[in-house]
C-alpha cells in the first residue's frame, strides 16, 4: 500500500479534530519539569469545571498520564475508530502506554516510528465532541515533539511547563522558540515544583531562586501561575489518584489562577 503523504495525514486528522473547540499541546524544554502532571491536573480541573476534555499522551518513552489518571486497559476499536479509555470526571485519555503488552515494555523504536505512532492515534480515534483537547507533547523542543505539533490542525495555543531555575529558564527560551516556529501562540508559562509551604508559618520558600515571572513577562509572555513542590501531589501522581488533590482546597487555589489565565486567553 501507498503511504500516505503529509497532506492526507494533516486532512485525516482534522476531520477527527472537527468537533474539538480548543486545542493545547503541553510542553517543556525537558524532561522531569512536571509537563504530564500539569497536563493531567488541567484536564482534570477543566473537566471538573463541566468541560468536556480529552487527553492525549503523546509521550512516547514516559507515557505517565495513564498511571497519574489512575487509568487501565486497552483501547478498542468501535464503530467510528479508536474508543478513548475513561478517567475521572469523565476525561478520555489516550496514550501509547494502552498499546503496550505491559508497563515494562520500552518503545524502543527510532524517532519517525514513534511520531507516527501517535500520528496514526490522532488519525483513528474517534474523540467526538469536545471542549478541550490537552496534548502532553514528548518532552524538550527535538524532532519528535515538532513531527508531532506541527500536525495537530489549529492549535488553540500551548502552555509551556518549567522548573523556576536559571538553567532552565535559557531551556524555556528554546520552548519559545519551538513555538514560534510552529507559528503557534503561547499561551504562557506555568512554573511547577516551584516553592515549598513552610510548615510552620504557612510562608511560599521559592526553593530554585527567584521566580521567573518578570523574566517570561519581558519575553512578552503570559504568566499563568505557580505549582508548589507538594509530597501530597507526588504520591497521588504514584496512586492514580490525581482526582483526589483536585477536591484539596489549597491544591484548588493553586490551580484556579492558572486555569481562568489560559481561559481568559480565549475572550475575545
Ligand atoms: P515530565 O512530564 O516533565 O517528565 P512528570 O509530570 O512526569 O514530569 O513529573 C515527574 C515526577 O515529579 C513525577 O513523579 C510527578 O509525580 C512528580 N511531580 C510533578 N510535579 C510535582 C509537584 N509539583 N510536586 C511534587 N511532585 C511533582
């Protein structure tokens, strides 16, 4: 069989997309900075909202959101394509992880496989109506990450995820970068593990230095807001229990600023 050029993968995947109001790849420069948790915690928080929200794992090596979501199975095929597993609040995830014999498996396939791997998923699953579909891109600003942005049809925007530190500050800048290339808005920066409660005065102790808020605003960036380091957040991500911290009034408080900045990105 013929492969199929970009052009009729580009037109298949936007007629899967059609129904889907706004799209919102997650990124980071690199890995281990929090992209799947804020990922998960914004699906779950707009989904809680009344929103109707998929989410996409596309990261291949890490496919984390599945376990986070506290999500098991496989997908199947139904009658208009790929049927999405279901998660709390009635978030339909899908991700690679579902593919896969088993959690040790590696995908140990060269780098245009794996794109094409969630290539085909944008293709065949059939996602229905939907308010928000949240991409958790591979992680850093390399080929996979591109092969796969540059073929979600109208992107909303994304949200780019870092760590409060210097070093990874000149990281976010090549995330700018990336999104520039794909000619895509930023919908702005979320910092994460960026400080710890002081447990006994209740103060923020910013742990990786100063936030970087004035830098990303110079950039002409939204800032959307600020995750703590929370031992709580890290062990429901263990548990698939990600939900539960979203009926957590603090983790609440956390999370509403972030979320009403990336909304108020869309009022005209
Ligand atoms: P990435 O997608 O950037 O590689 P993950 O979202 O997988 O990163 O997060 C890496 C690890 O850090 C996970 O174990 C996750 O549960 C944990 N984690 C992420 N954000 C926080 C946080 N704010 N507080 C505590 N643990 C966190």
């Amino acid at each position: 069989m013929k492969p199929k050029s970009a052009q009729e993968t580009i037109k298949l995947i936007k007629s899967r997309l059609q129904n889907v109001k706004f799209k919102i790849p997650v990124i980071s420069g690199k890995g281990g900075v929090g992209k799947s948790m804020v990922s998960a915690s914004l699906s779950l928080y707009l989904a809680k909202m009344g929103h109707k929200v998929a989410i996409l794992d596309a990261d291949i090596h890490g496919p984390s959101i599945p376990n986070m979501l506290g999500v098991k199975g496989r997908m199947i095929y139904g009658v208009d394509g790929i049927i999405p597993l279901s998660a709390s609040n009635g978030v339909k995830v899908v991700s690679s992880a579902f593919l896969l014999p088993d959690e040790r498996t590696p995908i140990i396939w060269r780098g245009p496989l794996k794109s094409n791997l969630i290539l085909q998923l944008l293709e065949e699953v059939h996602w229905g109506h939907l308010d928000f579909l949240i991409v958790d891109l591979p992680p850093g600003t390399g080929d996979e990450a591109l092969s796969i942005a540059q073929f979600i049809p109208d992107v909303t925007g994304d949200v780019i995820v870092t760590i409060p530190s210097q070093i990874s500050w000149s990281v976010v800048k090549k995330a700018i970068e990336f999104s520039h290339t794909l000619n895509m808005r930023i919908l702005g920066v979320v910092e994460n593990m960026a400080w710890v409660k002081c447990p006994k005065c209740g103060e923020k102790i910013w742990i990786f230095g100063d936030s970087l808020q004035n830098l990303v605003e110079e950039e002409g960036i939204k800032y959307l807001g600020s995750i703590p380091l929370d031992p709580n957040l890290s062990s429901a991500c263990d548990k698939g229990q990600l939900h539960f911290i979203l009926e957590d009034t603090d983790y609440l408080q956390v999370m509403k600023p972030i979320v009403d900045n990336i909304l108020a990105s869309f009022e005209p």
